[in-house]
C-alpha cells in the first residue's frame, strides 16, 4: 500500500522568500514521486517528478524536490517566491509498477504576501 | 497547450437528474482514463479507472450504478452521475496518460447540485 502525507495544509511566505512544502511518502515498493499544482477551479499542472536516477529533481517555475529515501520524503523547494506562486499543491506518489494510479496527497495551500 | 479537454467546466442540475461530464484526450490516444472526485479543500480521490472497450475499475466505495463510466472510443471517457442528489456536489477531474508521460489532468467540472 501506499499514501502520502503532506505536513501544513496551509503556508504563508512573503514574496522572495523561501519556500518549503514538506512531503513524506509510504511505499512498499519503489516509489514514483510527483508534486502538482492547482489554481481555483483548474486541474492540475504538473511541477515535476521523480522516477529513477538523480534524486534533486527541478521542475517548472523554479520549484525543485529532493527524493530522500532514508527519511522517505520528497519536500517542495522554491528559493524565492512570487506571488503567483499562491496555489494548492499536490505531492503524489505511485509505483514503479503501476504508474497510472496516483495516490495524492491531502495539499498544501501556498500564500503569498507582497 | 491542453492535451487533456474536460467538458462542461461546471454545471448545476437540479436533485434527480443525471449529468454527463466528457473527458477527450487531445492529440493522443488513451486506452486508460482516470475520473477523481475533489471535495472543497481536501485532495483528490480515484474514483475509477476508464478502459477503453471494457468495464471500468471502480475503487472501493464507489457506486458503479451512480457513476457510469462510458470508454467507447479511444479518446473519449464519460463519467455519468446519475440521479443526482446535493451530496454529489463536487469538483470532479479526469486524467489521461499520454505513453511514458505523467499524467495529463483536465480542468476540471465543477457539479452543484441544487
């Protein structure tokens, strides 16, 4: 089996600071490791991904992720934010085996302060 | 551009009917598509697995008579709610993977029932 927890449904950061949404995962097998995004009433855009080869991964719009599977996480970086960066963000993992079948994690709601 | 075509964006019905929400993958052919179901704030849940020519897979919970799932083509899933009441109120968004791809993600339909 296999779930997502992702810590803060909620965080706040001003514009060009840090940012960090955090992501542990559990797998019994090797995981894939995703992070979306979501604006209101949209779907959801794909940041970026882990699958095999070099853990640091960068994505889109700056963000980047870190598999560590010692601590089974996969946490969300930005080093400085924008505001258009306030959205709802997704980690989500599946496994090697079955790519399609997504298990999301619960989000975590970005602000954005000028 | 849009690879996966979600239609309508939102829709309001009254307590009874049924509605049809249309999920087209566009450019590419999809023998397997994914319908989830999105409370407000809260992650999104698999409802299905869309296979194109045969049944669709319902995960655990999820009323197959309620949520009828049509594949016919290979770019077409349909996902009907049937007699629908105020508690199928939702945010429900279909996904499609495109070969080696993550998932690509609609935008979603937005479904108040009154």
């Amino acid at each position: 089996a296999q779930s997502v927890t992702q810590l803060g449904s909620h965080v706040s950061v001003s514009e060009g600071a840090l940012v960090l949404l955090r992501c542990n995962y559990s797998s019994s097998v090797p995981p894939y490791l995703f992070w979306y995004v979501q604006y209101p009433n949209q779907g959801l855009q794909l940041l970026l991904k882990y699958t095999t080869g070099a853990t640091l991964v960068k994505g889109i719009n700056g963000f980047e992720a870190e598999f560590k599977k010692s601590e089974t996480s996969f946490h969300l970086t930005k080093p400085s934010a924008h505001m258009s960066d306030a959205a709802e963000y997704f980690c989500a993992v599946s496994s090697s085996y079955n790519t399609d079948k997504l298990i999301f994690g619960t989000g975590t709601r970005l602000q954005v302060f000028p | 551009g849009a690879v996966v075509s979600q239609h309508p964006s939102w829709v309001i019905c009254k307590s009874g009917t049924s509605v049809k929400i249309e999920c087209r993958s566009l450019d590419f052919q999809a023998t397997t598509m994914f319908w989830y179901r999105q409370f407000p704030k809260q992650s999104l849940m698999l409802m299905a697995t869309s296979n194109e020519g045969s049944k669709a897979t319902y995960e655990q919970g999820v009323e197959k008579d309620k949520f009828l799932i049509n594949h016919a083509s290979l770019t077409l899933s349909t996902l009907t709610v049937t007699s629908a009441h105020p508690e199928d109120s939702s945010f429900y968004i279909c996904s499609a993977n495109r070969g080696n791809s993550p998932l690509h993600f609609g935008n979603g339909t937005r479904l108040t029932v009154t």
